[in-house]
C-alpha cells in the first residue's frame, strides 16, 4: 500500500506485520479504506488493495512443504495445516523488455501467436494420457495429463475459441515438465479433442466446469501440491470459481490477460485495430457451431454475420445457452473483478498495459486481498509477453510463469 509518505509497504501496516488468519479463527485484518493502487514500474506488483471481506483469511491446506528430491530435482510435499501466506508471492524480477519490432500491444499480440513456440500438440503427444471429465448435465470435458516427479500438479485452461493445442499451452506445458511439474491441459466444452462430448457452450464465467476438472485431479492425486493457470477468458473463469471457494485446496492460482470486466473488454475489442481480433473470434465460434450441428448436439446453427459483434454473438447464443437473460445479465454474473475480494487462494493476475482489448483501468481498480498481486508489463500484448533475447526474441511469460508456479507451491 502507498502510505502517506508515498512510500510502498508489502503487507505492513503501522510498521507491525500484518497476520492473515483463516475465517474459523474468528480474527479479521482491519481493514484498509480511501487508499488506491499506486503505478508501479514494469515487473513490479501493485499492491493490493482490500476491504473487510478481503481481508479474511485463506483458510487451511494452502501451503507446502519443501524438501529436494532425487537428481537435484525440487520436490513439493503438501502440508498438514498451513495458514495463508503473509503476503502475495514475491514479483518475478525481470521486466518484459521488447524487440525493436514487437514494442506495441498489436505487434506483441499477433507476433507472441505467430512466431513458432515449442512444445508438441498435448492431443498426439504419445507420453500423455487422455481422459475425460464428467459435468453435472451430462457433457464431458478432455484432459491431456503429462507426468511429472516434482509433487507439483499444475492445470491449464485456454483461452476463448482455443483448445489445449493452442501455442500458449503447449509452451507452458513444455516448460514446466522440464522442470518436472505434472501438467492437466483441459479443453473446454466442444474444443479440441473434445469435439462431440458437450452439448452446453462454455464461457468466461464456466468456474463450475474448471472446479470440475480440479476436482478430478485432486480425487485422483490428493497427495499433490495443485496450481491452476487460467488464459484470458479462463483466467476471470478461475478468478471466479476462487471467489466461490470451489476449490479451497488449492494451492495457488495465476490468471493470465484476464478479462475482469467482460462488458468493457467486449467494447474494447470491437474498436480499431481490436476489431481483427474479434473478427478471427467469431470466426471460430461461427466453425464450432457448425461442428455442433453436424455432430448432433444442436437442432439448428444460429445465423452468424460475420460482421457481427462478440456482445451481439453472446446475445444470439452466449447468454440464452448459458441461461442468462442477455449479454448484459452474462457480464454482470460472470465479471470476476466485482469479486475478486473474495478469492481466498494465493495467486497472481499477470497482464499488460498495452493489451489490445483488456485495458489496465480495470485491473487496477479491483479490490483485492493482499495474497492476491497483480503483475503489470509495459509490454506485452495479450498473452503475448515477447522479450529481446540477444539479437532474437524468446517467451517472458514463460520464466514468469515457473517462478509465479514454484513460489505459490513453496509459500515461504
């Protein structure tokens, strides 16, 4: 928080640590009221910024133990009772520095999904294991599992019109094998290889299908230390299933260019140059329609102008298969920013001041509990986070996602 000095304080209140308990202690942090987030430098956290109901604790089973493995190899052993950290995890130290040709939001977005990213396709990787999750209405949801020898289960969620194929994905799940994390990649509703097993859409606010596919790991492995890293639109799904404590066992959380606020994201991406990215979005949601129609799973295909904008989209389809009453009563229910308060699991929300479509404002002004840090980039497009490397470039997200993972498996 920035005092009255200007100064930042990291969780210290009146020069004393601050003490974070679980609800079921009965103690609560006083609360902390008229203070907003101060602007950080590139790869600095800001501060969170809470209120009474932020300030309960995380409850129990968040934290882990650590102690080294066979081969020099860190191995995370979850603890009995452990109380929330004191603070949100450190910062990832190193700032997104951007090629000459990759420094605005557009030239970050395209060229971070353009350029080759390594890792193979999750769906024909012959070392994973493929099974299906169950949803309480009968449709069914694709999980590629990775092994790993660390302790640490880590699950990703795709972004809107994705699968778990997508480039940001099989990267991430390339990178943290390497460092010996298990990895649950899980396609949503209809999408990759799930194609054919789901009759119901899925959406920025699908937090019961997420705890659906966490629960099915944890039943499998509760000897595991789980974290969860959701992209874009899964990323305000995770925030919201937090916020619903669907998952309390959860060791931490990282969302990654989250859409906080759904209706002005929603705006955002149908102006300018933004509008591309939109374009590509309906036509993907127009192809996976259609997919749904010629497998059975739907009477009819909605007619679908592709000039359409994603807020009429989720207003022809979105809402009413969702069961909201328009797009209005789809983003007010399903915004996780209004309550992100209360997330009671550690974690961290990474975007980018120049994000084409998922502005900063919003990010920024979301009360939030102290565990919870926002990482701001300059640069970084959405989901992009391209970085100089000599004279090539290589993935920032990548060492900030390994070091957000290992430190929230390793609170303290």
């Amino acid at each position: 928080m920035a005092g009255a000095d200007g100064k930042v304080a990291s969780g210290h209140q009146d020069g004393q640590p601050s003490s974070r308990f679980p609800p079921h202690v009965g103690r609560v942090r006083k609360s902390i009221k008229g203070l907003a987030p101060e602007e950080l430098g590139p790869g600095e956290l800001l501060p969170p910024v809470i209120g009474l109901q932020g300030a309960l604790g995380a409850g129990l089973d968040r934290g882990a133990g650590l102690r080294q493995g066979g081969g020099g190899r860190a191995r995370y052993l979850p603890a009995a009772v452990v109380l929330p950290p004191l603070d949100a995890p450190p910062p990832y130290p190193r700032a997104c520095r951007p090629p000459w040709w990759a420094r605005g939001g557009h030239a970050q977005t395209v060229l971070g999904h353009v350029l080759p990213s390594p890792g193979p396709a999750l769906s024909t990787d012959p070392r994973a294991r493929h099974s299906e999750v169950a949803l309480a209405d009968g449709d069914r949801l694709v999980v590629h599992a990775l092994p790993g020898a660390s302790g640490v289960r880590v699950h990703l969620f795709h972004g809107l019109s994705g699968d778990a194929d997508a480039d940001y994905v099989r990267r991430t799940a390339a990178v943290l094998r390497e460092r010996g994390h298990e990895v649950w990649a899980a396609n949503h509703r209809g999408c990759g290889a799930g194609r054919g097993l789901a009759r119901g859409p899925y959406h920025s606010g699908s937090s019961a299908d997420l705890a659906a596919v966490l629960a099915s790991s944890h039943a499998e492995a509760p000897d595991r230390v789980h974290v969860a890293i959701g992209f874009s639109l899964s990323g305000n799904a995770l925030l919201l299933a937090a916020a619903e404590q669907r998952a309390p066992w959860l060791a931490g959380l990282i969302a990654v260019s989250p859409p906080l606020d759904l209706a002005a994201a929603a705006r955002d991406v149908h102006r300018g140059l933004a509008r591309l990215y939109e374009l590509r979005f309906l036509l993907r949601l127009r192809r996976a329609l259609r997919e749904r129609v010629e497998d059975g799973l739907l009477a009819r295909c909605p007619r679908v102008p592709w000039h359409l904008s994603l807020r009429a989209f989720d207003d022809l389809y979105t809402a009413p298969a969702g069961g909201f009453r328009d797009s209005g009563d789809y983003y007010a229910r399903c915004s996780a920013g209004p309550r992100l308060a209360e997330v009671r699991t550690p974690g961290v929300i990474i975007a980018a001041r120049d994000d084409p479509f998922v502005r900063p404002g919003p990010l920024r002004a979301c009360a939030r509990p102290p565990w919870l840090a926002l990482h701001l980039e300059d640069h970084g497009g959405h989901t992009a986070f391209l970085e100089r490397d000599g004279l090539g470039w290589r993935h920032w997200l990548d060492g900030a996602l390994t070091h957000y993972v290992e430190t929230l498996a390793r609170p303290g």
